[in-house]
C-alpha cells in the first residue's frame, strides 16, 4: 500500500522575542502568573513587516532544502493558518508564487489550532489516492494580529510562528512498522464555537476582529476531548501507549499537555514540549515542535511520532506516524 513518509521539516519564527517580563509593562499580568497557568515564558511576535506568508516561505524553504528536494518535486502546498494575510486569495498561492511553482494546485486550510493536523490528513488521502506524490504541509501563524492586546487572558498566551514537513509517497506493507503516516482521526463540534473563536468576519463585522476565550471551558473539554480520538488511532493500529517513541502535542498549555499524557499513561520523558518558548502559535505549533526536536537529535527515523490538536470551533484530531 501506499503510505506518506515525512521527507523533510523546517520552520521560521519571527525577529522578535517578546518576554513574560515584557508583557508586564503593557498589561495587568506577571511572569508568575503566565507560568502558572500556562508554562509559556517567552513567545514570537512578528514585526509589521513580517507576515503568514513570510514566515510560510520560509519554513516551507528549509523543509524543502531539509528534504533534499526542490518546488518542481511538490505537487501540491496545503497551508494551515487562522491568519491569511488576504481574505483571499489563499496565503497558500501566495506562497506557491514565491516559492516560484506554477505547476499542481495549492490553498489554506482553517482548522484553527487543530488546522496542521487536518492538513496532514488532508494530504496523506490526496496522496494515498494517487492524486499526488509530494506534497508540502505548511502551518504558519500571525496569532498577534488577532489579539486584544487589553485582554490579559489570552494576549499572553499567543505567538507567531511557521512551521513545515515535505510528505511523499513511498510503499509500504500495510504494518504498523511501515514508514510513513499510520492513521489519522478527525473531529469537530460546532456547539463549543463561542467558547473560542474570533468576533469578527467579512460576512459579519466586516472587520478582522479578536480572539475571545472562555478558557475554563476549553481547558474542561480539552484533555477529554484528546484522549477520545488518540484511543481511536491506537485502536486502528493496535497500538498502545507504550508504543510511543514521541508525543508531540499542539503546544496550547502546559497543563493541558501533562494532564493529556497522564491520562493517556505516556511517559514525561516521551513528551515534546515547546510551549514555554513558543507560546501558542496555532496551526504552526506542531511542526515548530516537531522541528525542535529534530534538531536536538530526539526525533530519528523509524521514531513513532504520536500527533494530536484541538482548536476553535471545536475541532481536534490525531495522526500516529512512523518518521
């Protein structure tokens, strides 16, 4: 059978470093107060002249380059974001022109935080169907243009960032020990949709908007609504915990995270966290983790990667690769 082998990863983060100690001089909140609650100490802000499609290009040039390929190898660009710098078209074009490819089909993806995983989804069935057998996955974020920078509940919570993987396909047996994206599980619920979201729309306000968050509310349905679909990935390959070589989780909070991997009985050790230098950046989480990781030498060929996020809306899903 065909399976989707991760080729390549890269990412990008804005010049900027924003503190916890910097945010202390524009709004009501501390350094302690953040890491209690969330274990972010530090997040990325891009400049005004920095933005998703940037930041995408970027990351998407060091997957490439990671993957020893270039754009006349991709067949397709799926990019993930809650932040396109245009209503349209798709940032995914956008990065598609400068990346100089005018061949094969590229658009976004809005899943919110959930969106890398829905388009790693998307692409692995698009590859899986024959309809393409390279396919660049972005997620990449502006987080910060969105945010109500006098609401001290979520501004401190968000940053900007990109990150990338190159998937191609490759054969496989149709074992869990295959190469190459094993499973994957998608959902949504539209009744949580005031829980987090954005007030704003073309449609509606005819504004961009700002992120607003009933936070106790995503942090009661969060680690439940995790576990539910990881249980289905394991049950689709026979899987368990153990198994495990990484769990990369979308990089929300910290408690969110480790009340996850508790509950799920997956070791601390086995844990890629970059939530603390990161802060939230959405779509773009997963692969700046998943990044970091290769980078430090944790993340090595034939790893079983576990994948897993929940976003706005609410949707969540999980993937279980093996890299």
């Amino acid at each position: 059978m065909i399976r989707s082998v991760v080729l390549g990863s890269g990412a990008a983060k804005p010049r900027t470093v924003v503190t916890n100690h910097d945010l202390e001089k524009k709004v009501d909140t501390s350094d302690e107060w953040i890491i209690q609650r969330t274990g972010i100490k530090q997040r990325y802000i891009a400049e005004p002249d920095e933005t998703t499609a940037d930041l995408g290009e970027a990351a998407a040039r060091e997957a490439l380059s990671d993957a020893g390929l270039t754009v006349d190898d991709i067949d397709m660009i799926i990019l993930a974001t809650s932040t396109p710098n245009n209503t349209f078209p798709a940032t995914a074009v956008d990065i598609q022109e400068r990346l100089g490819m005018s061949h094969g089909a590229a658009f976004d993806m809005q899943a919110v935080c959930s969106g890398f995983v829905f388009a790693v989804t998307t692409a692995d069935t698009y590859i899986k169907a024959g309809q393409a057998k390279r396919i660049l996955v972005i997620g990449a974020e502006t987080f910060s243009r969105i945010l109500d920078w006098e609401d001290r509940t979520t501004c401190v919570l968000f940053g900007d960032g990109a990150g990338a993987i190159v998937l191609g396909a490759e054969e496989g047996v149709g074992m869990s020990n295959d190469r190459g994206i094993l499973t994957s599980h998608l959902r949504s619920n539209g009744s949580h949709k005031e829980k987090l979201y954005v007030d704003g729309g073309p449609s509606t306000t005819q504004t961009v908007g700002h992120l607003r968050m009933q936070g106790r509310e995503v942090f009661k349905h969060a680690v439940a609504m995790i576990t539910d679909v990881i249980e289905d990935a394991f049950a689709a390959t026979g899987l368990t915990a153990d198994d495990i070589d990484w769990f990369i989780p979308h990089q929300a909070n910290r408690r969110i995270i480790d009340a996850s991997a508790k509950k799920l009985k997956i070791s601390p050790e086995k844990v890629v966290m970059t939530v603390e230098q990161h802060g939230n950046t959405s779509a773009a989480s997963i692969p700046l983790a998943i990044s970091v990781a290769k980078e430090d030498g944790r993340l090595k060929k034939g790893d079983l990667v576990l994948l897993e996020a929940m976003g706005g809306g609410f949707t969540w899903g999980a993937v279980l690769v093996r890299w």
